[in-house]
C-alpha cells in the first residue's frame, strides 16, 4: 500500500486496438477486460470507456511494485487470452499506448465527462448513459 507520506497520482490510459479495427463494443470483450483489470495486482481501475476500437480509463497504482508498462502489458495479454478463442483479430492491440498523469490541480471529473461523452462524440448513441460499455470498477480521488 502507498505510505502516507507518498502522494497517490492517478493515470489517465488510452488503449487502441491494432490497425484500429472494431472489434471492443461488445458483451464478451467488455466481461474480458474488467476481468483483466480485476486480475491484476496492484493496480486499481476506476472510471472507464469502451468504444468499438480504443478504451480510455484511470487507474492508480497502490503499491511500490506497481509499472505502468508492465500492468498494462499484463492487462493485453489476458485479455487477448480470453477474446482469442472467439476469433477475435490478432494481433489485438497496438504496441503503444497513451497516458497522462492527473497532477493535483487537474479535474478528474473534467477528463471523465470527455470519456463519458465520447460514444455520443462517435454518434454510438444519443445519450452517454446509454452507452454499456462504461462504468466504474473503483471510485478513486486525488
């Protein structure tokens, strides 16, 4: 666990799919990538956006152990596991992947809204709650 002297960030991550194909806007890929981000250790998911070909979510590391670059390696590859006996395409993922610290003076609800609107952005739906493929798994604060 983070010591108290030790002051938490939260990541903002963008993940696409290879060549951007659309192939996340799904029941069985959404089930696999919270099931993905639930496995993992040391990492907490908070809010999150699935769309048709990249996700946006925060996430916190809680632990001295805790690598971005090894999480998010470890969260691809179980969920490429899990989707690639349903014929989804392979490779799955794109080599790279975004992200961006939340410094302190940053509004967490303000990057939220723009995730949160981004399948009405994309016309997938008229209203944001709408959409199936956000949620919470943990609520988490600066």
């Amino acid at each position: 666990m983070l010591l108290p002297q030790e002051r938490p960030v939260i990541y903002f991550i963008t993940c696409c799919t290879h060549s951007r194909q659309k192939c996340l806007d799904s029941q069985q890929a959404h089930e696999a990538i919270l099931t993905a981000w639930q496995r993992l250790p040391n990492w907490l998911v908070g809010r999150y956006t699935i769309m048709p070909d990249h996700l946006h979510f925060f996430a916190l590391p809680f632990s001295r152990e805790a690598n971005l670059s090894n999480f998010m390696q470890a969260f691809r590859a179980l969920v490429t596991r899990q989707l690639r006996p349903a014929n989804f395409p392979y490779p799955l993922w794109q080599r790279e992947f975004f992200d961006h610290i939340l410094r302190s003076g940053e509004n967490y609800e303000e990057k939220w809204n723009y995730v949160w609107l981004n399948p009405v952005r994309h016309q997938l739906v008229a209203e944001p709650g709408d959409w199936p493929y956000s949620g919470e798994i943990n609520r988490l604060a600066l």
